[in-house]
C-alpha cells in the first residue's frame, strides 16, 4: 500500500476498526472485501455469475464475529449483557442503513411513477421494522431473475442478520452454565435443523429458502461453530492451516465463479462459499505463515473491507434509480462508475454518519444507544408510512362504459359462457378496427379501468399462475389440458409468454367450439430453433432448447389438429439472434413445415405491439394525457418484417394472423379501449382485453382449422 493512500486512508481505518478485546484479525477484514466485490460486480453486471454467494461469505463472518465476541464477555464475565449488546449493535448498524434507506424512499418519490412508488414505501416500511426479507419472500421476489426489483431488495440480507442477532445471544444466554461441549451441541442442533428446513423449503417454498431466517441460519452458525472452536484452531500446525485457509479460499473464490441464475440456491450450493469461508476463518486462527491472511491482509482489501457495509447499502440503490433519472439502462461504463460513486458515498457514510454515532460518548450508556436505535427505526417507519398516506391517488377520470361486446352472448372482462355464439358475427373485425379508431382519441384515464393500474403487472393469464407457462430454470413441460378433454379436436398453443397471453381468448374459444386447448409455453423461449444466450442467466439458454425439442416431439407423436405459434418479437441482440433476420425467417418456415408435416394446422400469430414504456407505470404518471403513453404504429409494428414472416409462413402451408389491427389504427396503437387495460407492461396483452377479442380469435381459429375439422 502506497504511503500516500495509506495516509489519506488513515482516517477512515482508524475510525472504523472496532475497539473491543476481540483481538483484531486482518484475513476477517479480506474477506469482507472479498464478498462485497463479488457483489457489487454481479449486482452491476460487471463481474462472474456467482458474485451473490458474498452474501453467504457475510452470514458466516457475521456468525463467527457476534458468536466470538459473546463468548469472550461470558468467559470474562460470565454473564452476556443482553442490552448493551443490542445498543451495540443499533449503534453500529442502524444509523447509515435509515439513512440509505430514508435517501432511496426520497429519490424513488422523485424517479418512479406513483404505481412503482407505493410498493417501495411498502418496503421501506418493512424494512424500517427489520423484516423486509419476509415481505420479499411473501412477494414471492425471485433475487436472482427479478426484471424491476425494487431499490431496497438488497435489505432482505440485513434483516435475516438484525433477526439473528437478536435471537442468538438468547439461545447462548441459555447455554452459557453448560459446559462447553454442550453450548457446541445447541449451536450444531441449530444450524442441522436449519440445514433441513433449507432443503426442503428449497423445493417447497423457494422464495422462503433463500430469503428467511429459518432456512439461512445454517450459514451463520457454520461462523459460530468456527468462533467456539478457535482454540482447536490456534493448535493447528502450520503444515496443515496454511493449505486449509488456501483451499478455502479458492473454494470461495470457484463458487464466484462456477455458480450462476441457474444454479439452485441457498440450496446445496451455498455449501461451498460458506465451507470456504469456515475454513479460511478456522486456519487463520493460528495466524500460519503464508497462510490465506497473506494475500487477504494487504492493504487495499483492508480498506475495501471497512467500508463493506456501507458501500453494500448505497450500490445497489444507485444500481437501480439512475438508470430510472437517465430513461434507459447504463453500457458498463456507466454501471462502473456506480460501483465507484457508491464507494466514494461509502466512505462519507463512514466518516459522517457511522463513527460519529457509533462511537459518540453520550451514547456509549446501554439505555441511551437502544433507544437510540429504538427512535431511528420509528422516525424510518414513520416517514414511510406516512408518504404512503399523502402519495396522491392516480388522477383518473369518469367512469365510462366497457367496449361493446363483439358477439351477442360476449361480455366485456367476464368469461363467456360455455355454449355462446359457434362464431363471431359478420362484420366483428370491423367493430374491432373501429372500435380501436375511437380508442386512440381517449385522453384520460378512465376510474373503473380494468385492470386496475396497481393490479396491471400481477394481471397474468391462467398459464402463468398454474405452471403451464414454464420459468427459466424449467424445461419439463407438465400436461396442460383445458375444454373438453373428450374432445377429438385439440389445439395447442406453443411459443413464449407472448402465446400465453393469448389463453383467455383461446380458453373462450375451446369452450365455445368444444375443443380441447392445450398451453406449451416457457417466458423467453421462442418456438424457433434459433441460437438463445439468456441474459437473465448469463450464459447459452439450454433449458430453452430442450424445452422446445421435447414439445416438437411430442407435438410429432400427438399430432393435434391445429398448432398456434405465439412468440414475442422484442428479442434484442443480447439473445444472440435477430429477429426477423434470416435465421429467424428460416427457422419460422422449418418450424411450420415439420408441424404441417405431422398433419397439423399451424397458425402463426403476428406480433403484438411492442410499447415504448411500461405502459402502467406511464399510465400512472401521466393519468390525464394518454397521448403521453400512446405508442405510435411505425415504432411498435414492424410492417417489414411481418410482411416476411407472412411470406415464409405461407409457403410453409402455415396460416399468418397479422393481431396488429386489433390493437392499433393506421398510425397510431390504443393503450386503453373503453375501460378495458390494453397492455399489462411493456409488452404482454392484458387479460380482459383478449378476453374481448375473443370473438375474433376464435373466428379464425375456425378458420385456419376447416381444412381437418370433421
């Protein structure tokens, strides 16, 4: 370390080093620095796929440190001061956490549209009150896929440890009489029953492996378990701690940079990061010459690691809100310089807000640093709360009629009956073209909109709450039957979430004709055999090729009467293909032949209207001028590319559906048509208005299946 960094680093080290009797170990330090940059590059797409196993490398520090510290007071003291480590640990934890956390709510009202707003007060609400991470799991958050995670997801981390700290010296407290093997057989019964409850939720329950206490404890006490066992650990020779603590560090270090999106998690991967972790905390103990301490000690990590935490707060916030101030996502230039800008907020946080408080004299008194953290965390409830009260409603307007039905016996936003009309009736797509005509005058937000705004992007079609509509990780195809299983004319709908969209109005068709409609859907999975890199798990997409082989093969040995091809057409370059290029137009034409060639009737579906924005998030910020949010045809609709894909799916013997006039006029795409919700985000059909379009679907679907219908 240079002897100018050193000095100018000097405030900054010196205020943060922690002036307990816990003696002062520099590879605790390393590593520390090791885990945040493992997540800050993954959070900011800079770094391997596996940088979120940092947050495990954490939970075993964290384990090992309060279990340490603890177990120090009580061979000192023989009691453990349950109040003056609580005050503590509000001291040195509370005070720069409310302030990212209050900084983020203020810049959120300012970036985000009312309708993302209100979910972040929610969860600074729940983070103010330490259970954040319950509120993540009850969302059903998935950490590693979410595409519009909220600016406080990063919270769920610090509310299992604040939850653990509040219960550990308890269960210690009850053990401290026994001796010693006894408090190790408590701390080892905890962290087994905790390993169970992991490995199971995580087939169970996913959401509640990887964001609860319970299923998470396991990590800590694997640091607890080293902290007990540190005299053991300070008899090791040096022959075997110095490779112990190397090994344990590459194994860290590997599971950075082999695990990935996915990869199952907690569980049983995070056994690698946290054994590497337990084995390098274990070897240091004896402190063995060219052990891992070496390369962990040096300067810069020593540095990187003392503002960990408060860098770990602000990255991630920035992550997320500048590209919202910007209007579009950051080139890694970019998402660089919010790594660097949040370790220079760091180290302010540091010299400002966390060593004034932590180690302020009038606060060091128990009593006065609880409560302390008690007034902190109430004002932080409180100011939450309250700018969820004072948010303004959306400013919609009247009340207004729903689209008149396209069929005698259809019903706006209700489910049609099982026997209506067999067709639409002549003249349906005309009403539906005029109809639209009249929807893109619409100015202002109507009051009954359905759905409404804030239930939009929850607004999935049946495909995607039953598991017919497969995530990422997904590949088995379950049986997805709806209508008359006894039917002898089954259609399937095949292709991504864009072919799921459709289910309301295929499922109203079926009914209405007695057929037997089946759902093969994965979200970011077209139909077509092109080439897929997912950028959502980083790397080849091969769940999406074996999903889409075994579909096709099965859709060669059932043979059903018609195949309609649903596939989104907003894939960027990213997925390593081009939409509407020639590998696209070539595997749409092999596509619908080898269907053909099974005896099935293939319709193609065109593509829906792609929007600029999220189309409820604009809504919401601009409720009394739509025209702010409406779409114009020439950027949503490709007129080339659906002219090239009508040709190849043509003389494929394949029938086109060009959907565009049913969403858009010659120039310009509704985003609302009579009270009716037209997109439910950026790119997916709501479901009340395909329920609408009904009549018409089905029409067609008749259509294209005259030729084999009996």
């Amino acid at each position: 370390m240079p002897a100018s960094w050193r000095r100018a680093a000097l405030p900054v080290l010196v205020l943060t080093r922690n002036p307990s009797s816990m003696p002062y170990r520099r590879d605790v330090e390393g590593l520390r620095a090791v885990a945040v940059l493992a997540v800050l590059l993954y959070h900011a797409r800079l770094g391997p796929l596996g940088g979120y196993v940092g947050v495990d490398v954490f939970y075993v520090l964290s384990g090992f440190l309060i279990t340490g510290l603890l177990r120090r007071e009580v061979a000192t003291t023989g009691r453990i001061a349950l109040v003056a480590f609580y005050a503590r640990r509000a001291r040195r934890l509370l005070p720069a956490a409310l302030v990212v956390l209050l900084v983020t709510l203020g810049v959120s009202l300012l970036l985000l549209s009312p309708l993302r707003a209100r979910p972040v007060l929610g969860d600074a609400v729940a983070v103010a009150l330490y259970v954040g991470n319950y509120r993540f799991a009850l969302l059903g958050t998935d950490y590693l896929g979410d595409a519009a995670p909220s600016p406080l997801q990063h919270y769920w981390s610090l509310g299992v440890e604040e939850q653990f700290y509040l219960l550990w010296p308890v269960l210690l407290l009850l053990v401290r009489r026994a001796r010693r093997p006894a408090a190790s057989l408590a701390v080892l019964a905890v962290g087994a029953g905790s390993l169970a409850v992991c490995a199971w939720l995580a087939s169970a329950a996913p959401p509640w492996a990887f964001f609860s206490l319970p299923a998470r404890a396991w990590e800590l006490t694997a640091g607890a378990t080293v902290a007990l066992a540190a005299e053991r650990g300070r008899q090791l020779p040096s022959w075997l701690a110095t490779p112990l603590g190397w090994i344990g560090l590459l194994t860290i270090v590997a599971s950075v940079l082999l695990l990935g999106g996915a990869t199952p998690f907690p569980w049983p991967a995070a056994l690698l990061p946290v054994a590497g972790t337990a084995a390098v905390l274990l070897a240091g103990a004896s402190a063995p010459r060219g052990g891992a301490q070496v390369l962990l000690g040096r300067g810069p990590l020593q540095l990187t690691g003392r503002l960990s935490y408060p860098w770990y707060l602000w990255h991630w916030p920035l992550i997320v809100l500048v590209p919202e101030a910007f209007g579009r996502p950051l080139p890694p230039v970019g998402r660089l310089l919010i790594v660097l800008g949040s370790g220079l907020l760091a180290a302010l946080t540091v010299v400002l807000v966390e060593n004034p408080v932590r180690f302020a004299r009038r606060l060091r008194s128990p009593v006065r640093g609880l409560a302390l953290g008690g007034a902190l965390s109430a004002g932080a409830v409180f100011v939450a709360a309250g700018s969820a009260a004072v948010l303004p409603p959306v400013d919609a307007g009247p009340a207004v009629p729903a689209p008149a039905p396209l069929a005698p016996s259809a019903r706006a936003a209700t489910p049609l009956p099982a026997r209506p009309q067999r067709s639409a009736p002549p003249g349906a797509e005309a009403r539906v073209t005029s109809t639209i005509a009249q929807a893109v005058t619409i100015r202002t937000l109507p009051a009954n909109l359905l759905p409404s705004l804030e239930q939009a992007h929850q607004d999935d079609a049946l495909p995607f709450l039953d598991g017919c509509n497969l995530a990422f990780l997904d590949s088995r195809q379950p049986a997805c039957g709806y209508g008359d299983v006894r039917s002898p004319t089954r259609v399937v709908a095949f292709g991504d979430s864009h072919a799921a969209q459709w289910f309301p109005a295929l499922r109203a068709a079926a009914e209405q004709h007695n057929w037997r409609l089946e759902s093969l859907s994965k979200s970011t999975c077209p139909p077509l055999d092109v080439p897929i890199f997912s950028p959502v798990l980083r790397r080849p997409f091969t769940e999406c090729v074996r999903w889409r082989r075994a579909v096709l093969a099965r859709l060669a040995s059932e043979r059903p009467a018609l195949v309609v091809l649903g596939v989104a057409r907003h894939y960027g370059p990213e997925y390593t293909f081009r939409v509407y290029g020639r590998a696209w137009l070539t595997a749409l034409g092999s596509t619908v032949r080898q269907l053909r060639a099974n005896g099935s009737q293939v319709l193609v579906l065109g593509p829906t209207p792609k929007p600029e924005f999220d189309e409820p998030d604009c809504l919401a910020a601009h409720p009394r001028d739509l025209a702010r949010c409406t779409p114009s045809r020439a950027l949503a609709v490709n007129e080339q590319g659906t002219r090239a894909e009508q040709a190849v799916v043509q003389a494929a013997g394949g029938t086109y559906l060009d959907v565009s006039p049913w969403v858009c006029t010659s120039h310009t795409c509704a985003v609302v048509v009579g009270n009716l919700l037209v997109f439910r985000d950026d790119n997916h059909l709501s479901t009340a208005f395909t329920r609408w379009l009904a009549p018409v679907l089905g029409a067609r679907l008749q259509r294209a299946l005259k030729p084999t219908e009996r």
